[in-house]
C-alpha cells in the first residue's frame, strides 16, 4: 500500500472537484495521506474535494498532520473525508498532533468503528473547525466525532450525528 506524503517545507494543493481514492482492505489499510508540510484542498460547494476508500465500504488510513507546525496555513474547505480511519490508537479519520489547520464546510463520514474518532486533536492550539458535520456512522458504536487532548481548537458552527459522544476532551493533567 502507499502512504502519499507531503514533506516538510512542502504544500500539496488539490483543485475543487478532484476525488482521491485510497487503497483499501478489511482492515485499515496502510495507504493514507501524511502531511508534514501545508495541505491546501480548497473545493467549493459545487465541486468539492473527495478523500475516500478505494473499494467501500472498507476503510483507508485518513489524513495525519504529524509535524510540528503550530503556524501553518493548511485549509480544507468544501471537503469531504469518508471510510477513513488510522494512525495511533483510537483510530480517526483526521489526525493533528502539534499541527494546526482550517477546515471549513465540509463533511467528515463513515468512521464508525469501537472507539474510532473523526477528528483526533493533540496540541492543536490554532486549529479551526467551523461549519463542518461529523457523521460518526452508528450510534452504537463508541465512535467520537472530535477528541481533543492539550491544545484550544476553535469549533463553531459545526453538527455531530451518529456519535456516541460529539467532542471529547481529554484531561491528562490536573489543571488542564
């Protein structure tokens, strides 16, 4: 399988209208997106950017923002993100771990599993999240639209449905 990385100092744009398919299995595939740089995937409503598994209804790895840029201007705007989960335990659609981004009018999906997330956050503190849906899948599974650990995302405007629990923050420490 084949992980598509965005190396540091790097940005990847993804025009309005494009479908990405990732490769996909029973179990979550290895292939997935990997940004260490800026990711710039900018639809709009009339062609919005798709991310999606390449044979569903299995499930992709998603989208990771593993570096430690906490001053980028990656934007997701008109997305759609859907049978994706992966990286570290709980898995999750969208991942940021000391990464912040903008991700306006979109719609993350299909993420149910036990304990699957659709937005993973660890200390994420200039994130935005506005007028987005998560659509966790099946109520009865343990599934979280947004999991927050350290950091102050901004949510507004947003819908969670078909979640076990819309967000979650996580207190690691006393006083957090």
């Amino acid at each position: 399988s084949i992980l598509l990385l965005v190396p540091e100092g790097k940005t990847l744009t993804i025009e309005p209208g494009v479908t990405l398919k990732f490769f996909t299995s029973i179990t979550p595939s290895d292939a997935g997106l990997e940004v260490k740089g800026t990711l710039r995937a900018i639809g709009t409503q009339i062609k919005p950017i798709i991310f999606t598994a390449q044979t569903v209804p299995y499930f992709w790895k998603g989208i990771q923002f593993t570096s430690n840029l906490t001053d980028t201007t990656s934007e997701m705007n008109w997305v759609t993100i859907e049978y994706a989960k992966g990286g570290a335990a709980p898995l999750s659609a969208l991942s940021a771990n000391e990464h912040s981004f903008t991700l306006r009018n979109s719609i993350i999906r299909n993420y149910e599993c036990d304990d699957c997330r659709g937005i993973k956050l660890i200390h994420s503190n200039a994130t935005l999240i506005e007028s987005t849906q998560l659509l966790g899948g099946y109520p009865s599974k343990s599934t979280f639209g947004i999991h927050i650990e350290y950091g102050n995302p901004v949510i507004q405007q947003s819908t969670f449905t078909n979640n076990k629990t819309g967000i979650f923050v996580n207190l690691l420490d006393s006083g957090d």
